[in-house]
C-alpha cells in the first residue's frame, strides 16, 4: 500500500510542477487558468481561457479507470456552456498518470502527464 501512497503523492507533486507551468504559459499568451464548480457540484479542474476568447475543459485524474467519469463531466459542462456567447470548447482534456495519449470517440483527449512538457 505504500508504493500506492509514494506514486500518489509523486503524481501530486508532478502535477503541481506541470499545471504551474501550464499557468505561467498561459499568462504569457494573455489567457488565465481557472477553476470551476457550479451549485449543482459540476466541476472542472482546470478552464483554461485566453484573451482572444478560446477556452478549454480539463479534468486531471490519477487512475484510467476514472476517465470515463471526468470525461462525461467535460461533456455535461459543455453541454451547459452557451455557445452563442462562450464559444464552443477548443478541446475537452483528462490528464492521467497513464501511459498512452488517445481521443476518445465523444472526442475528449485522454492525455498522460508525462506528454505535458515544455
């Protein structure tokens, strides 16, 4: 169990490293990192929002086996979103700690933590 823990709290610290920097990238290229949750408990780890108006959904879950419950959240958020004023989503993002990057057939990217880099 404790190999559980150590991968856990790796992944955690990963996490933190990777999603600083996506929000330092983000501040350069005029946009903000956000996250949502609404009354009804729908949430989003990440919205990623930049200045021209773009925007993207990402959920960040550690196991593959929770991956089709973020990505029907990611769904259930766009579906809420106006479109007519928000714009409709650039992508719909799971980050996992997985090993392989996929699109799934809703379309939402399946994406290893390892893939994000510099």
């Amino acid at each position: 169990m404790g190999s559980f823990n150590d991968a856990f709290v790796l992944m955690k610290l990963l996490l933190h490293y990777k999603m600083s920097h996506l929000i330092k990238k983000s501040q350069v290229n005029d946009g903000n990192v956000f996250h949502y949750r609404d009354k009804s408990g729908l949430e989003s780890d990440m919205i990623v929002r930049l200045r021209d108006g773009r925007w993207a959904a990402i959920e960040v879950k550690l196991g593959h086996s929770q991956v089709d419950v973020a990505a029907n959240n990611l769904l259930a958020l766009q579906a809420k979103i106006n479109e007519k004023k928000m714009g409709k989503a650039s992508f719909l993002m799971v980050i996992t700690g997985g090993e392989y990057a996929y699109s799934r057939p809703d379309g939402v990217l399946v994406v290893p933590i390892g893939c994000l880099r510099d």
